[in-house]
C-alpha cells in the first residue's frame, strides 16, 4: 500500500465512526483540512479525499462557505 493510502486509512479509522456520533459529537464541526494536514503531517489532498469519503458515507455533511459537520442522522442520497 502506498503511503497516501496508508495514511488515509488511518484518518478514515480515527475519523468520526457510527459509535461516536450517537455519542459525543452529533453536529459538531470538523477542523478544516488545512488545519489537520499540518496536525498530522499529512498532505491536505489526503485530508481532503478522507472528508470527501466521510460525506459519501453520510458521516459528514459539507456546506460550502460554512464547512464539515457530523451527520445528526442518516440520510439517503437520491440519484
């Protein structure tokens, strides 16, 4: 595995899971993706493909111009 898919696995596996939004961080907002490369060391690409995955999933939701929150509910894409 690459290192960018190394690291992305391990920000997917520290990420919000299904456990901790029922639990702490419903509606919470992530850091931006500037603030968590330098954080881990990571570049902000990586960061960025990891939220991008987490919206897919329905774990976030991104506004633009407002950011990434965590998900208070599941929701189903349509389309």
């Amino acid at each position: 595995m690459r290192a960018c898919g190394r690291a992305r696995a391990s920000i997917s596996t520290t990420g919000p899971s299904h456990e901790t939004r029922d639990s702490q961080i419903l509606g919470d907002q992530l850091p931006t993706v500037r603030a968590v490369a330098p954080h881990l060391l990571l570049n902000p690409n990586t960061v960025a493909r990891t939220y991008e995955e987490w919206e897919k999933n329905s774990v976030t939701e991104t506004t633009v111009g407002r950011g990434s929150f965590v998900r208070t509910h599941p929701t189903r894409r349509v389309g």
